[in-house]
C-alpha cells in the first residue's frame, strides 16, 4: 500500500510537471502568434510608404538620362499602362457602337415589317380593285378563273351558314349537330377568305412590279393612287434595306475585332488584369527602389547605384527615410523576438522527444533485465534436467 502511494504521488508530480509545461509553450506559441501579426501590420505599414517614396525618386527620373535596368522597366511599365487604357478605351467604344447599331438594325427591321405588313394591305386593295375593273381584264385574265371559283364559294359557304343559322326548333342533339356543321362551314369560310386576300395580293404585287409609262389606259383613280403608295412604300423600302446593309456591315466588322469569343467584356476584363500584373511589378519597383534610398539595402548597392540615389534624394525626403529606418528595425526585432520563442519552443519539443526516448529506453532496459533472469532460470532448468538424467542412466 505504502508503495502505490509513492507511486501515485510520483504520477502527480509529473502531471503536475507536465501542465505546468503545457501552459508555458501555449504562452509561447499565443506570444508568436501576436508578433506575427503585429510584424505584418508593421511590414505593411513599411511596404506602403517605401512605395510612396520609390514612385516618388522614379518620377524624378523621368527627364534622366541614366543606365539603370529598373528605370527603363519604370518607363516602359507606365508606357504599357497608357497603352492598356489606350486600348481599353478603344474597345469600350467600339462597344459602345455595337450596341447603338444592335438598336438601329432592331428599329430598321422592326419598321420593314411594319412596312410590309402596310404593303400587303395596299396590295390586296389594289388587287381588288383590278378584278373589279373590266378596264383590266388583260391582265387580270390569268386569274379571273381562280377569282370567280373563289367567290363562288364564298357567296355558297355565306349562304349555307345563313341557311343554317336560320333553322330552328329541334332537340338537343339536333342543336349539336348544327352547331357542329357551322363551325366547320365557318372554318371553310374563313379559309376561303385568306385564299381570297391571297390572290388579291398576289395580283396586286404582280401588277406594282410592271413597268408603266404613267399613261396606262384605265390606271387613274384608286388603282392609279394605290400604285403611287406601294411604289412610295417600296422607295423607302429600298433606301431602308440599303441603310440597313450598311449597319450590319459595321456591326460585323467590329465584332469581327473583338477576337474569337465575340465577348467584349470578357476583352476589357483581358486588358484590365494586364494592368493590374503591371501594377504589381511598378509597386515591387517602389518597394526595391524605396528601399535603396532608405539605406535598408546597402549591402546589396553597388556604389555607382548609391550614387545616383545620393542626386535624388532631397533634405525633404529624410523624415521619410527617418520613418521607414525605424520601422523596419521594428520589423527586425519583433523577427528577433519570433526566432528566440520559436528556438524556445524547439527546444522544449526537442527536450520532450529526448525525456520521451529516455523512458522508452528505461522501459526496454527493464525488459531486457527480466527476459536475462527469465533466460538464466531456464538454463538452470536445464541443467537439474541434464544432471537427474545422469543419475538415472547409472541405474541402466
């Protein structure tokens, strides 16, 4: 019993040990994490004023004539900027027209079909008009059969649905049986009539396209005035469909540049990430640049290039440089700081494998005694075994 205690109370000891360590390195690591974050907000702060000051020297190098590779990167950055916008801008306008003559062409095609549906009136009237005048009859020859066959039918199915219409009394199934027979009758009608406003059209079209000398004998009056509107209409007509041309021409042309997705947007959006990668590479230049003049590079300045920044640097630039110094050794110590407590840390990790290996080799250790004991009994076994047969051979 006394000896569980000590056992017990030793256990404790370590889980107490054991805690205790625990809390430390999750102080440790929380401490890591909060220079960590502070670093970066400082890095950040570092990185944007060193881009400020780098624009600012690069601006001034603008007029310069100096043999330095990240100056003619700078030149030709803003360069490819300007042209990208350039560009950009191009294509925006060019949008900007499709879209206007997507609207003119829908509003073109839209009045034509007004235009035609107007025509086709005209035509039907004119049509008309020319079977009712005998004056026409050499013309209209060829379709006078069809004509009086037409209303012929016409003037039958009108008088059969009178007829129809007219019959009363009955019972009920009588009453579904006419009103059966007058919806199909109707429907014959009304079939009849568009052959009928067909023909008319057709013949007035046929007429309109023949050429005439204005003096036509018998073309006065309504036929006379119905021509006149359907060669007005077919003028505008005409003149439409040349504009109308002329539109789809430009359309195709600019869809045509605006590459094999047809997608301007998708070209803008092509152009802007273009930028934005130049962006990227001018703020690196800032940063480098920035640095240079701030004295945080030194050791990687050739003296023909800390000579050049030396020109200029103006007095009014050391409160920046002052600002940049010190927050980069802030970066600095708190990169210090983070290196100590991570070693730290390792170290501990380290020290915990170690104590970890130790036990397991205590642990084998143990075993390996055990097994020796437990080898050397059997040995002993063997040899009482050995000696009592001896002793019982003497007895053969």
């Amino acid at each position: 019993m006394r000896l569980f205690k000590g056992i017990n109370s030793f256990c404790g000891v370590e889980y107490d040990i054991l805690i205790a360590y625990t809390i430390i390195m999750d102080e440790r690591k929380k401490r890591i994490d909060e220079l960590e974050r502070e670093k970066q907000e400082a890095l950040a702060s570092l990185n944007t004023l060193l881009e400020n000051f780098g624009e600012s020297l690069y601006s001034r190098t603008k007029d310069m004539q100096v043999n330095f590779d990240d100056i003619g990167y700078y030149k030709d950055y803003l360069n490819n900027i300007a042209s990208t916008n350039a560009a950009i801008g191009k294509v925006e306008e060019k949008n900007r027209r499709f879209k206007e003559l997507e609207d003119a062409i829908e509003n073109k095609e839209r009045e034509e079909k007004d235009r035609l549906r107007e025509m086709a009136v005209v035509y039907r009237k004119l049509g008309k008009a020319l079977l009712e005048n005998n004056a026409f009859n050499d013309f209209t020859s060829s379709f006078r059969e069809q004509a009086d066959a037409l209303s012929s039918k016409l003037e039958s199915l009108e008088n059969r649905i009178m007829e129809l219409e007219a019959k009363d009394g009955g019972n009920v199934f009588t009453w579904i049986g006419k009103s059966a027979q007058g919806l199909v009758l109707k429907s014959f009608l009304s079939k009849a009539q568009e052959s009928q406003e067909q023909l008319y059209h057709n013949v007035g079209e046929r007429f309109s396209a023949r050429e005439s000398d204005g003096a036509q004998s018998g073309e006065e009056g309504d036929i006379a005035s119905l021509r006149a509107e359907i060669n007005k209409l077919l003028e505008v007509s005409r003149a439409a469909m040349d504009e109308l041309s002329v539109l789809k021409d430009e359309r195709r042309m600019i869809s045509a540049g605006f590459g094999v997705d047809g997608n301007p947007q998708k070209q803008i959006q092509s152009l802007k990430n273009r930028i934005n990668e130049i962006r990227e590479n001018l703020r690196n230049l800032y940063r480098t640049f920035g640095a240079q003049a701030a004295g945080i590079m030194d050791s990687e300045i050739l003296p023909e290039r800390k000579y050049f920044i030396d020109t200029i640097v103006t007095a009014e630039d050391s409160e920046i440089i002052g600002r940049a110094v010190k927050m980069n050794q802030t970066i600095i110590e708190y990169e210090s700081t983070i290196g100590k407590l991570s070693a730290s840390l390792a170290i501990d990790e380290e020290n915990a494998k170690i104590e970890k290996f130790q036990r397991s080799i205590e642990e084998k250790n143990s075993r390996i005694d055990e097994l020796k004991k437990a080898i050397d009994d059997l040995e002993d076994s063997v040899r009482d075994s050995q000696a009592y047969i001896q002793e019982l051979k003497k007895q053969l």
